[in-house]
C-alpha cells in the first residue's frame, strides 16, 4: 500500500486515480457524513450546487428525505438541517436520505467521485477507516483533505495524519514503507504534535475560527472526537454515500 496526501482537491493530479479516495473535511462535512450514517441515515448524497440538490431531492418523497448544509458556516436557507453532525440523532436522520452541500467537503468528494473505491474520514470515524484499508489493501490510497476554498487546512491533514499513525501502528509499516509522497511525512509529524489536544489546534485554525464565531463550539469538541463510532462510508454512486455492512 502507498499512500499519497493530497492537502486539497485543487492539489490532487488531474491525470491519475488512486485505487481508494478517502475524502477528509473534519471541520465538518465528513464527521456529519459519518454521524449521520451511524445515526442510521439510508445515505447521504452530496451536492456541491444547490440548485442541483433541489432538483434530484424534488424526485424522493419528501418524509424520506431531509435537505441539509451550509454557506459560510450556516443554514441553507428553508433547508431541514445546517452542516452540524449534532444535529444527526437517530430521531432525526433514521432511514432518511440526507441531501446534503457544503462549501468544500463536497466539492473534495466530486473530485475523486471517479475512483473505484471512495470513502470519508474524519476523526470520529477513524478506527473503521483504518480497518478498512488494512483488510482491503488497496494498492493506491489518497487521503484528500478538502481545505478551504483552494486554501490549506490544518485539521484535514492533521486527520490523515492520524490514519497514517494507526496504519503504521496496526498494519506494522514502517512511515517511509507506505509514503508515497512527503506530504504524508508532513501530515504524520503534524497529527504528532496535536493529537493530545486536537481541540486546542481546532480553535487556533482558521475555520475553526470562522465556526467560533457562528459558536458552534460544541461542534468543535465534537469533531475532535476521535474513534468514537464504527462505521464506514462508501461510495455506492457518485456522490452518494452509505454504511459499508
Ligand atoms: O466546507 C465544508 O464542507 C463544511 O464542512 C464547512 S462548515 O464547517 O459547515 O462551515
């Protein structure tokens, strides 16, 4: 296995595929993904157009489905649901499809929505993603973080970064045996350094900052979370997500 981090999707080479994607944005699209799967959702189908959301949700019936996500942070307006994995309670999201668009986490899973095998990451679901990779042992993996509007973000790469130490723990690999590019060293050393107080690293980061202020701060410690759930989602069709069973 050799494993490339990609900090954003900007960043990923347009002319290659990986064998397996894994799709990060911790602050907060893909640890709303997993909680709402965990939560018992049908799927989540993501949407980086709004417009495009309106229409494909308009077919499914409407007690089936939930329309949720954010601009800058906040509520779609006449959505059911804004971009916060504490709203995705069982009594909430169970066998319902979320619709969902966020500004970036999105947009990241459209750019590997080709990949033979793409799943999410985020802390809250790191352990599965990890037992995952070691039993499928995908030749390829990249771990995409979905950044910010093009711009690097800490806590995306610090997540794969994660992912790298337990691979290396679990999987008994040496670092320089599975990197296959230097941002992975990079991401390693980063996770090192916050791992013990990711919650700290979340407050000084920019979007961390940004959600701050719209005080989403249990949100953060939320998202800083990590293994808490077992679940794993994949890509069944581009763009929707399910539990891997
Ligand atoms: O950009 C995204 O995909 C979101 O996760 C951003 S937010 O945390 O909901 O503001």
């Amino acid at each position: 296995m050799k494993l490339f981090v990609y900090h954003t999707p900007e960043l990923t080479p347009e002319d290659s595929l990986p064998d397996c994607a894994v799709v990060i944005d911790v602050l907060r699209a893909t640890t709303t993904i997993a909680t709402a799967l965990d939560s018992g959702a049908e799927a989540v189908q993501a949407f980086s157009d709004i417009d495009i959301l309106m229409e494909k949700s308009e077919n499914w019936l409407p007690d089936k489905r939930l329309r949720a996500g954010e601009r800058g942070g906040e509520k779609v307006a006449g959505f059911d649901l804004g971009n916060s994995p504490l709203d995705c309670v069982p009594e909430v999201v169970a066998d319902k499809r979320l619709f969902l668009t966020t500004t970036n986490g999105t947009r990241a899973l459209q750019r590997v929505a080709q990949a033979p095998i793409v799943i999410t990451a985020a802390q809250v679901n790191r352990q599965a993603v990890v037992n995952y990779l070691l039993e499928k042992q995908p030749l390829t993996v990249w771990l995409v973080g979905s950044g910010w509007q093009g711009s690097y973000s800490v806590e995306d790469t610090a997540c794969g970064g994660a992912i790298i130490e337990l691979l290396v723990e679990q999987g008994k690999m040496s670092l320089e045996e599975i990197a296959g590019n230097d941002e992975v060293i990079g991401a390693f050393s980063l996770y090192s350094q916050w791992q013990d107080d990711l919650v700290t690293m979340f407050h000084k980061c920019s979007h961390g900052q940004r959600l701050l202020l719209l005080n989403c701060h249990e949100d953060l410690e939320y998202c800083a979370k990590t293994d808490i759930m077992d679940v794993l989602p994949i890509q069944k069709d581009p763009g929707v997500l399910v539990k891997q069973s």
